[in-house]
C-alpha cells in the first residue's frame, strides 16, 4: 500500500488544529491535517459552531506568522475593557461592578473575538494558499504506530501517513491520545453552558462582560454589529438540568430569562442564532509528549470558558512547539524536542487548570453568605492597582514587568 511521508501530521481540524497546519506550514514544513468531519463555515448552517473565540495579545504575532491575520482582523470585534459584575444579591441587579482596563497594562486591547464558523472558513482558505499543506476533511486517524523514528499513522480511508511528528488535536476524547495510552484527569462539575448570540438596544463599548450570581457566569463578548445592531456572543453556564430547561423555553420566555441573567446591563436581549448546549468539564493529560507525539489543545487540556483561557492556552502550546521546531529542524519529532516541550508547557497548563478551576466553583456558589464572601474578593483585589495589573497580565500570558504594545 501506497505510504506519504510528511513533516508534520496533524489529527484534528478544529481552530486549534487548522491554526497549527498554518504556522507550520507558514514556517517551511510539510503538513497533513486531517479531519474526520469537513468543517462547517457556514453560521446558518444547522451543524455550524456558534461559539466565539477570544484571541489575546499574545496570540496575535502567532497567527500573523501563520499568515492568518489578515484575514480574520476585518471580522474582529476588540476587548477593550474586561468588565466583572456581582449580581449575587437578592435579585439579579447589580450591586459590584469593576472594570479592568487594557490600557492599564497595554496599548493594545486584551484581545479580539470572532465566531468559530468563520475562523474555520478564513483558516481552510488559508490552507488552500499554502502548497507545502494537505488538508483532508472527511478523513480521521484511525490507528497510531510510533516508532524511534517516525510516526506510522493509518487513517480512516484506509491510506497511511509516516510523519517525523504527530500532534494530536483530535479534542477531549483524543483517539491519538488513547491510542498512545496517556491517561488523563478529568473534573465534571454538573454544567452545561449555553452559546449564542444577541442583539442589543445598548452599544457594548467594545466590553466583555461577565456577570456572576450563581450557577457560573454569564458572559457577553462582543460582536461586530449584527443587522445594524449591537450584538453579542454570549455563553452562559448554569447546572446541567437547568441549561436543558432553558434550551427548550419558547424564544420569548427565553429572551425574558436572559435578559433579567444579564442584570439588564444591555436592555432588552433579542436572540439572534440558534441556541446550542456544550458540557462543562476539567481535563489535563498525566504528560503532553510521547514517542514522536505531541499533544495539542483539548486533545492535552480542556478549561471551563472562563477569561478567554482554553485556546489561547492551546495557542501556547503551539507557540512552544513551533519554536522547538525551528530551533532545531533537524530534531522534529525526536525525544528531545518532545520532552522539553512536555516540560514547558505541563506545569504551566497544569497552573492554569488549577486556577480555572477554582474561579468556576467560586462562580457556581449559590448561599448569599457565599456570594457575599465572592463579591468582597473582588474589591479586595480591583482596589489594590499592583494586584489589578498583575492580574490582567497574568491573564494574558504576560511577564508582570512587561507592558506589550
């Protein structure tokens, strides 16, 4: 049977995978990214991703060395101001609100947020431009064999790949991963999350919004106008059975529900997409390397959506692995190369993990004794401007002494 040989191979088409193909592509290597489900790119489609990707600051010089964003910037929609609201007391108003502010600590926004159906479509465009990548949608890996020197890859049309490294991006439930025998840690909290989008009567000044009571937060992020409307991307977490509830209400029932979750911060919410239901969990692979792999993504660690933290620590792990690789071209894939990325990125994936985790169950607290303890947290740590600036930076991946611009 007939074998291609190639650089890099990739398992997993999502953002994170289609970004990888690009850098690496971008940066001379040959790649094959393959998919077992052609993406959709298309928002009205009934299968299209509604959820929104923030990418931060540090992402940006990634993607514009992958050749990406030029292409995605006329459709971005700019954080400005990361803004935190208490409504834990007896009725969903606000009673804290805090603003942290780019221009603190930058001269540039915390970051820009787009649809994932459209960074699919911008990012397989992208691929087309470069002759040195192959992406196959509609083919899946199906069986791994690694060995010293390469990565013997059998995929779902029955055609093989040997690849000098495989990097698995194939999500939380990673058939490279499992083929590989890592094991992984994984953290169920009983959510689920809603996303779509809405229009709104007030403008969102280019502020993403996170408004906390109980259950998780309701997070609105903005969205370039819809239909000459302000509009938002919103996500938001509740207990399991009760996002099913709210999933199922008639569209005015649940516009009157989440417009009263959003202490009416924007005015009335008008529902602008479909709604879809997406788990909430914690999960972190025992180690991100093996024999001629690498893990990527959700395929290595899976976030609740809380600071625009999951892809952009994705995005981390590229960045690492791409400077590895152009470090020393001759090592692609070797042991080498392989434990110093595990040894990168692990402890600080791990760190911010741990954290994410504890900001999730300090948003789910339900007793108004605990809702209070949150809220007075949170001017405790806004009011003190060393520790506000530190921890904006630390959100985005920055040195504390480093002001990015």
């Amino acid at each position: 049977m007939q074998r291609d040989t190639t650089d890099i191979l990739i398992s997993g088409g999502g953002v994170a995978g289609l970004t990888a193909a690009a850098a690496f592509g971008a940066a001379g290597f040959s790649v094959i990214c393959v998919d077992p489900n052609p993406p959709v790119t298309d928002g009205a489609d009934d299968a299209a991703d509604l959820r929104t990707t923030a990418f931060l600051q540090p992402a940006r010089a990634l993607l514009e060395e992958a050749g990406l964003w030029a292409r995605l910037a006329p459709h971005a929609a700019a954080l400005d101001i990361m803004r935190i609201v208490d409504a834990g007391g007896a009725t969903p108003e606000p009673r804290i609100i805090k603003d942290f502010v780019a221009s603190e600590i930058s001269d540039d926004p915390f970051g820009w947020n787009l649809p994932n159906w459209l960074l699919r479509r911008e990012m397989v465009a992208r691929l087309a431009d470069l002759p040195n990548v192959s992406f196959r949608a509609g083919v899946g890996t199906a069986s791994v064999l690694t060995r010293e020197s390469e990565a013997l890859v059998t995929l779902t049309d029955g055609s093989r790949v040997s690849a000098r490294l495989l990097i698995a991006a194939d999500g939380r439930a990673s058939p490279v991963r499992q083929a590989l025998n890592i094991p992984v840690t994984t953290t169920r909290y009983g959510q689920k999350a809603l996303a779509f989008a809405v229009t709104h009567a007030s403008p969102h000044e280019n502020i993403s919004t996170e408004v906390h009571r109980s259950g998780g937060p309701f997070t609105l992020v903005p969205l370039p106008d819809r239909d000459g409307k302000p509009s938002s991307a919103i996500v938001w977490m509740e207990q399991g059975p009760e996002i099913l509830r709210l999933a199922a209400l008639p569209v005015r029932e649940f516009e009157a529900a989440m417009t009263e979750r959003s202490a009416g911060l924007y005015g009335p919410l008008t529902l602008a997409t479909r709604r879809s239901v997406w788990p909430i969990i914690s999960q972190i692979a025992d180690r991100f390397d093996g024999e001629r792999t690498a893990l990527l993504a959700e395929a290595a660690h899976v976030v609740p959506p809380i600071g625009a933290q999951g892809l952009n620590m994705s995005l981390g792990d590229l960045r690492c692995l791409l400077n590895l690789a152009r470090a020393n071209p001759g090592g692609l894939g070797d042991r080498a190369m392989l434990t110093s990325y595990n040894r990168h990125r692990w402890p600080e994936v791990k760190a911010r993990v741990t954290g994410i985790d504890l900001l999730n169950r300090a948003s789910m607290l339900g007793a108004p004794s605990l809702r209070d303890l949150r809220a007075a947290a949170l001017n405790a740590l806004y009011a003190l401007a060393p520790v506000r600036r530190t921890l904006m930076k630390a959100g985005l991946g920055m040195s504390p002494a480093r002001k990015a611009g």
